[in-house]
C-alpha cells in the first residue's frame, strides 16, 4: 500500500510541475496515470480519489476538452456526497462543473449547481470572498446564456459591487464583470449601457493589464461594435483603431484578419461619411491584397470596387466609373462573364448611374446583375433578393413607386419563403415598402404593412429595444406625411423615452426623434412642448460641422415658427430674425427648408395683420428667391401669392388687381404644378373686382379659375360665381352653380364641411324667395342635420330650424313642425339663455299643443313663456300681454272660469289704456261677456258693451 501511494505522490509531483509550465497534455497524462493507479488499487472512493479527479478536470478544462473535465468533476462530486462532505473543496468542484456544463449549453443543468455553490461559499467564507464573488458572476453569465438578461444583470451588479470594495480582486476578473454586463445590455438593446460598462472594461484593462493582447483586442472590438449598433461612429472608429493597432503589434499585417479588420474600419468611416479616409484604408487594403495574392485575384477586384464606391459617395462619378469597369474587366478575365462574384459590382454600376439620373445605364446595370444571381443561386436565395431590393429603392428614387413596390414585394415574398416572417430582413423589407407605400399617398397600406413589423419586433425584442423604436418611427413617419400630427405625436413621444433611455441623449437617433417630436407638437398645436424640444435639441448640439449647424439653423427656424403658432407675433419676428442671422453668420447655403419657413412667417403676419412686417419678410424670401429659383417657377409663385395678398389686405385693390393680372401673364395654368396657385390668383383677383362691383370682370376671372381649380378651389370658385349671380337676382343661374358646388362635394366625399352646409343655406334662401317649399324643406333640414352633427350651432342653425317649425305647421305636420321648434328652443337657451326669442319659441310650441286640443302641455308652455317675457319686455309688452291671453284661453278651456275671468279683465282694461288693441280680440271679447252672463254680472257686462 505504501508503494502505491508513494507512486501518486510523485505522478502528482509530475502533474503540478507540468501544469505550472503550462504543459497542459503532459499534465493531463499525469492526472490520468494518477487515476490509474487508484483504479487498480480499487480505491476509488476516497477523498483523495475525489482531489485527483479534480485535479484532472482543470487540466481537461485548460485544454478546453469541457467534456472530460464535466466527466472528471461529476466523479469528483458524487464521492464529496457520498461521504457527505459539502465543503469549500465540494464548492469548488460543483462551481467548475457549473461552469462547464453552461459552456455545454446546458444552463438547467449548471443553474442549481451553481446557487449551491454560493450558498456553500458564503457560509464557510462570507459574501466578500473572491470565490463568492466569482460565483455571483458565473451566475450572471448562466443566466445571460439563458437569455434571462435581467437576471443576469441583477447577478453580474452585484458581483462588480463586492468586487470594487474586495482589495486584490483580479483585475482581468473585474475586467469580465463589466464586460459580461455590457453584453447583457447589448442584448436587451440597452447600448448606453452597454457602451459605458465596454469603456469602464477598457479602463480597467489600460490601467492594469497587458494591452498588447488578443484579450484587450476582444474588448475593443465589441465595444466598437455596440458603439456602430448605437450609432455612435466617431466612438467606434476609435475602438476600431486602437484594436487594429493592437493587431499589428502582435500579428503580421500581411494577414487576411487583418484586412477584415481594415474592411470593417473603412466601412465605419463611410457611415460616418468620412468617405476621404474609407478610400485611404481601402486603398491600403489594395496594396496588402496586391502584395499577397497579385493583381489577378477576385479579393484585388473587390478592392477595388469599394474604392470605386468611396468615389461614389464622394460625387466622383468619372472616377468611380472608372475603379468599377476596372473591377469587372479584371472578375471577367479570371472567372468569366457569368461568375457569382461580378454581380456587386454590377450592383455598384447601378448604383453610380442612378445617383447620376442616368436611368437606362442604371437599369442594365441592375438586370445583369439580377440575371448573373438568378443563374447562379436561383430566385429563392438573399444575393438574389438583395438585387431585387437595390433596384426597388433605385425606382423608388425615381418617384416611380408601382415599379418599386413590385420589386420590393418580390423581395418580400422570396424572403417569406427562405426565412422567418421575424427574421431583420423581412422586416426591413416590409420598413421599404412601407416607405413606398407612403411616399406614394397610400396611406392605410402603408400603416397596414408597418403595423407587421411592429408586432414582429415587439415579440423578438420587446417595447423598450431600440430595434422596435425604429419600426414605431417608420410609423411615425407615416403618419407625419398623412398629416395625422395628433396620433405621430403620441408615437413619437414613446420613442423619445425609449432612445434616451436606450441610447443616450447625445445619440443622432434619439435627436432625429426628439425633433420630429418637437415638428409633430408643433404642427399639431402642442407649441409649448415643441419649443421646450427644438431648444433642448439645440443645446444636445455641440455644432462642431457644417451638418451639426444646419441642424440648429433648422430648428432656430422652427423656434420661432411655434412662437408664431402660439400668436406671439412679436417675439416670434424677433426669433425669426435671430434664426436667419444664424445661418448668414455660419455661412450656411439658403435652401428649400429656409425658403418656405420665411414664406410661412410672412403667412402669420398677414393672418394677424402685421402688414409692415410681413413686407419686410417678404424681402428677404424674395432675395433667396432669386438665388435658388427661377422667377417663373412653382416656388418664385408661391412668394407672388402672398405679396398679392398683402396688397389685397392692406387695401391697395388697384395696386393688387395690376400686380395679380401683371404674374398671371407669366405663367400657364396648364402645368400640375402651378395651377393650384394660379387658381387662387384668379379666384383673389375675383374678389378685388368684387370689391369695386365690377360683377363682369368677377365672373371673368372665376371662369378663368374654374378650368384649373381642384377640390376646395373647385368648391370655391361655383360658390363665389352662384353668390353673384344670386346678388343678381339671377336665382336659376345661381342655383346651377350651388348644385354643381353640391355635387362635387358629395362626389368627393366633403359633404362633412362648412363649405357645404353654406351652399345648402344659400340653395334654401333662394328656394324660399322662389316659394318653393318643398326644397326649402329639402336644403335646410341638410343643413340643420350637418351643423348638429359638427357641432356648430349658431343663429343661422336657430333661423333655419324656425323656417323649418313654420313650413312644417304650414303643411299640417304637427309632429316635424314641433321637432324643429323644440330643436331651435334648446338651442336658444343653449347660447343666449331665457331671452325674448325663447319665450315667443315657447308661444309658438304651445299654440300648436293648443290646436291639438293638448291643453296641459300647450299650458305649461305658455305659462313658462308668460314667465320669460315678463322680465325680458316688461308687463306692458304686447309680447307678454299675447302670452297672458293664450293662458287665459287655456284657463277659459279647462273651465278654471275665475282665473280665466281676472285675466280677461286685466287684458280688456290694459287694451283701453294703452291702446294696445292686438292683445283683446273679438274672441276674447265673447268670452268674457260669456262669463259675465255666466256669473250673472250684469252691471260688468253692460259697462264692457258700453265701453267697446
């Protein structure tokens, strides 16, 4: 027995001696010959058996074989408990075991075995132990390899706490704790996170650990990443390079990693649009590759044709047509005309001539490349949709959107084919037709199509990942260019949250959505809220670049266009000002946006009648005008409307009618473009010769605009020609014109519109001067029923449902007529309150009740109406002298002869008194000598017929 266990202790000399060295394989023949031994000494259960064993798992570990070292730990384990000795020995085995089974991918079987080995570790050494540490740590990773990111950050935190107050925790061990998070946090999207915990990586390893290794290279390399994914590319360039430093220091650089390296650094360099520099590094690439595999080699032909892209992306057309043909010429001559590989470089061709508007060359392009993969790989392959989705944008561009969206459908559907519907692809493929879709007014298909990939991404990554933000802002977008302000707003607002919390505020998507945020509140009268996000916006701005300050120039501008959207003319002209000084100070290019921003302001001055202000405005639009467009475009005409309409609203009719007539001798109604503007000349000059009475050149020039105006101009146009014919008395002219002006509406769905409740009270006035009842009837109750659907009651709703009460008790129909006095009662009291027209509204309800024999409603009605007119005509008015008769009428009826009897009286003497003969009829007068004879009142009787 001595001998034998003499022979362990020296093979476990040899085996520690050989793993101190780092000679793994002879140390794993070691442990296995110690192994041996206890097996033919049948001694396979002891304590020492299980050390041994251990031992050899590490071993196995160092040589990554996770399989014998589970094999190894397991054996070591099932002996710990079988002897029942649950040590920190037996944490330990159960902790690597752990560790090996999650490499495994088996994280069920790792997870109990883990906690158990914490549990062990705080007990025997409390939870500041490096060992407990560690294994709060190596949960957080199971957790993390089991997709539980938020256990595992939770597990992961609390490692970094212990491990920041533990004093000799291992630098590289601190080092993974925050890398380990970081990752965590790139998996739930959170990239702020991420990129914080990678630079806190990064610091540690700079300040304590070799940086000359594969490991800091790792570090950098995702950070660069996570900075990419976040947008973040100046960060990523910086990571990138350090990494690729790193490379050169400790690997040749005549190394095809090296070049994937470079590759990778020369495309964050074109994001980041630094094109100057990606042709540097790419151009280093095609020396490397020359050096190493010569000029005739596919990898030298791609290089360069992404040089021939930076030229591209640089507006070097000649050039990067050049770099590609050259590409080709060198793919034909080593792999044939119909060779996979050519296609991208036809794709780059295409690319080239479409930016250059060159439509045939870009289309040849496209289709080879398109036929080279067909041939190739078939249609059911991602080179082949890839084709498929550069020439849907290229039509896209066009403004051709029925040929794009079949490209971009065709996509859609192969891609559906050979991938999941959630795969990133099929959902930027639905996010292109989707802008397709939009682009070219459709809507409902748009949000239809959008509304898949938002629930797609919802499922995959949740309501907080930057990933579903962005389908929910492709959304937005949409909803922007319907003008549906209101409904982008809320989206928007959710996006902001999720960006800055995901991003960061100095990212340029949380920025692009901050200020689309700020454009919808704007836009949708929230002008507070986009005040305080324009200026937050530009304070995130450091305005380092010319695109930094274009940025604050904009929303400078858009400042004040809130201000003026609030109605604080004043100061909005003076932000304004401000704003336009910005971009003449910076030297910033005036442009389209600028343009149309100053034409705006000038539209708000007009609206509030700052006349003076509105002309200096417009002097400065006309300078950019004369810069940018020509004096006889669309853009030039925009500017002649509103100087026109200053002239019109200060009053200067002639100076306006010459202005108007003098830009309408430039420009020919019969372009698209114009003719909507050249309407509204036409249809101001109308009004200026209206203002004069010149009835004749009125209608000339409505004639003129009704062969160009469209939809509301339209409307507009038959509405002011049937108001002058009616002026006329030309009644069957002016009816033509209102029924044309109906029609349309009707046609064009606009029947929910002032406009046509006004052409349906104009149709009824004149129906009524023409005694034609029955279309009165036919026009006003249109209108009563629009103006109560759209809330808009008013004195002309009142007047029409009266003349509708009147037509109605004219025609015998009690019921109808009853229905619009009541309407026109309420109404009434709705806006002005008990007053003397709701009282003879009352009077008017309750002679009706009476006439139907209804007594007690025709009672209450009169009673209430006596009531009203007392206090609003006094007890003289003959208006509430009539109220007093028609109760004592109904007093008379109901047989209350005495309250009848004081009424009549009181009636007769005010009648003699003061002569108000209206209020005491002959009627009245029978009744009363009825009831004197009645009661036998002789005497009062003959004084009433001496006095009559």
């Amino acid at each position: 027995m001595s001998y034998y266990i003499g022979e362990i202790v020296k093979l476990r000399a040899d085996f520690l001696n050989a793993h101190k060295k780092g000679d793994y394989i002879q140390a794993i023949i070691a442990g296995e010959k110690i192994i041996k031994k206890y097996e033919e000494n049948g001694d396979k259960d002891s304590i020492d058996y299980s050390i041994d064993m251990y031992n050899l798992g590490v071993a196995h570990d160092d040589v990554n074989n996770y399989p014998a070292a589970i094999d190894c730990y397991m054996k070591a384990k099932d002996i710990r408990e079988k002897k029942n000795q649950k040590t920190v020995e037996y944490a330990n085995i159960i902790n690597n075991l752990a560790i090996d089974l999650s490499i495994m991918g088996k994280n069920k079987e790792a997870l109990p075995l883990m906690e158990e080995a914490i549990l062990i570790f705080d007990k025997n050494y409390g939870s500041s132990h490096i060992d407990y540490i560690l294994a709060l740590y190596n949960i957080g990773n199971i957790y993390a390899d089991m997709k539980d990111y938020n256990k595992a950050i939770d597990y992961l935190r609390r490692a970094l706490v212990k491990a920041q107050r533990k004093n000799g925790f291992l630098k590289n061990d601190y080092a993974d704790i925050y890398s380990s998070l970081a990752k965590c946090f790139e998996r739930l999207g959170n990239y702020r996170e991420a990129i914080r915990n990678y630079t806190n990586s990064i610091e540690v390893i700079e300040n304590n650990l070799d940086t000359k290794s594969f490991y800091y290279m790792s570090v950098l390399v995702s950070a660069s990443l996570v900075c990419e994914k976040a947008k973040f590319y100046d960060k990523a360039i910086k990571y990138s390079e350090r990494a690729l430093e790193i490379r050169t220091s400790i690997m040749e650089e005549k190394h095809l990693d090296y070049i994937t390296s470079l590759n990778a650094l020369a495309s964050l360099y074109t994001k980041s649009k630094n094109y100057k520099k990606a042709m540097e590094k790419h151009e280093e690439i095609l020396g490397l590759v020359k050096d190493m595999l010569g000029e005739e080699h596919a990898f030298y032909a791609d290089s360069i044709n992404n040089i021939g892209v930076d030229y591209g992306n640089m507006e070097d057309y000649e050039n990067a047509i050049k770099y590609h043909e050259k590409a080709l010429e060198i793919k034909n001559k080593i792999m044939g005309e119909d060779s996979a590989n050519i296609a991208v470089t036809y794709i780059s061709l295409g690319n080239i001539y479409s930016k250059m508007k060159e439509k045939e060359k870009a289309v040849e392009a496209y289709q080879k490349a398109l036929e080279i993969r067909k041939n190739y790989y078939g249609e059911g392959n991602l080179y082949y949709i890839e084709v498929l989705n550069a020439i849907g944008k290229f039509y896209c561009d066009l403004g051709d959107y029925v040929e794009s969206c079949d490209y971009y459908m065709k996509a859609m559907m192969l891609r559906s084919t050979i991938a999941e519907k959630s795969s990133m692809g099929y959902v930027k493929n639905l996010m292109e037709m989707t802008e397709v879709f939009s682009k070219a007014g459709k809507k409902k298909q748009a949000l239809d199509l959008i509304q898949d990939g938002i629930t797609i991404r919802k499922k995959i990554y949740g309501e907080k990942h930057p990933k579903y933000a962005d389908v929910l802002f492709a959304k937005a977008e949409i909803l922007m260019n319907g003008k549906d302000y209101a409904k982008a707003q809320s989206i928007l607002e959710d996006i902001v949250v999720i960006r800055e919390e995901m991003l960061g505020s100095d990212s340029v998507d949380f920025k692009e959505a901050l200020s689309l945020y700020a454009d919808a509140c704007r836009l949708s009268g929230n002008y507070d809220e986009a005040i305080n996000c324009y200026e937050r916006s530009i304070d995130l701005n450091f305005e380092q670049d010319y695109d930094d300050k274009l940025k604050v120039a904009k929303e400078k501008v858009k400042v004040a266009l809130a201000i003026f959207g609030k109605g604080d003319i004043k100061r909005a002209n003076m932000y304004y000002k401000k704003a336009v000084s910005y971009y003449t100070r910076n030297k910033i290019p005036e442009d389209d946006f600028l343009y149309d921003s100053v034409l705006e302001c000038v539209r708000y001055n007009i609206k509030s009648k700052f006349y003076n202000e509105a002309n200096i405005i417009l002097d400065k639009a006309e300078k950019i005008c004369e810069n940018i467009y020509d004096s006889k475009s669309s853009k030039a005409l925009d500017l002649y409307i509103l100087k026109a309409q200053i002239l019109y609203d200060w009053g200067k009719d002639r100076e306006a009618i010459d202005y108007i007539e003098n830009i309408l001798s430039l420009f020919n109604s019969d372009n698209d473009d114009e003719s909507k503007s050249v309407t509204k000349l036409y249809i101001m000059l109308s009004d200026l010769y209206l203002k004069g009475n010149d009835n004749g050149n009125a209608l000339y020039n409505l004639l003129k605009a009704e062969k160009t105006a469209k939809e509301k101009d339209y409307v507009s146009v038959q509405n002011s020609m049937g108001d002058i014919y009616f002026s006329n008395n030309e009644y069957d002219k002016a009816i033509k014109r209102f029924e044309i002006s109906k029609n349309f509406m009707e046609e064009y769905k606009m029947t929910d519109t002032l406009e046509y409740i006004h052409v349906h009270d104009i149709l009824g006035d004149i129906y009524k001067i023409k005694d034609d009842k029955d279309n009165v009837i036919k026009m006003y109750e249109i209108a009563v029923l629009k103006r109560k659907k759209l809330d808009k009651k008013d004195i002309v709703y009142i007047n029409e449902s009266l003349m509708l009460g009147e037509i109605w008790s004219g025609k015998e129909n009690d019921k109808k007529a009853l229905e619009y006095f009541s309407e026109s009662a309420v109404t009434i009291c709705e806006l002005s309150g008990e007053d003397k027209t709701y009282g003879a509204v009352l009077m008017r309800i309750g002679s009706i009740y009476e006439k139907q024999s209804k007594f007690e409603e025709a009672y209450g009605m009169f009673k209430k109406a006596e009531r009203i007119l007392k206090v609003r005509t006094g007890e003289k008015s003959v208006e509430y002298l009539q109220a007093l008769g028609k109760r004592a009428d109904i007093e008379y009826e109901k047989g209350n002869k005495d309250e009848a009897l004081d009424i009549y009286e009181k009636l007769y003497l005010t009648s003699k008194k003061d002569n108000v003969k209206d209020i005491f009829d002959k009627e009245k007068y029978e009744k009363l000598s009825k009831l004197y004879k009645d009661n036998k009142d002789y005497k009062s009787l003959l004084k009433l017929k001496f006095r009559r």
